[in-house]
C-alpha cells in the first residue's frame, strides 16, 4: 500500500514539474518572438575611459560587476 503511495506521488510530482517546464518554454518562446527583443547579453556596455599610463607599477582599474 505505501509502494503505490509513493508510486501516484512519484508520478504527480512528474506531472507538476512537465507542466511547469512547457509553461516556461512557452514564455521563452513568447519572448524570443516579440520584435524588438534584445538578450540581456546582447545590450552594449561601455568601457571606462582610463588616461593611458607608461608606469609599468600602475595596474589595470579594478574588476566591478
């Protein structure tokens, strides 16, 4: 009895977590059709100016996120 417990909750869980994977396809899709969609890695990001330095002790400007 507990083997086909777990068995229908196994198979309900499966269920639950296919549907949740279409639905988020489904608004990807959604997404990537719009005109004029732009990926967030697609956007361009700019450099900050640094004044060009002939001292080899100046290192690189620090990483920022």
């Amino acid at each position: 009895m507990v083997c086909l417990i777990l068995v229908i909750a196994t198979l309900l869980w499966k269920k639950l977590i296919t549907m949740e994977l279409m639905e988020v396809e489904r608004d990807l899709l959604k997404q990537l059709s719009e005109d004029g969609y732009q990926h967030g890695w697609h956007r361009i990001v700019m450099a900050p100016r640094t004044s060009v330095s002939t001292d080899p002790t100046v290192g690189p400007p620090p990483y920022e996120h």
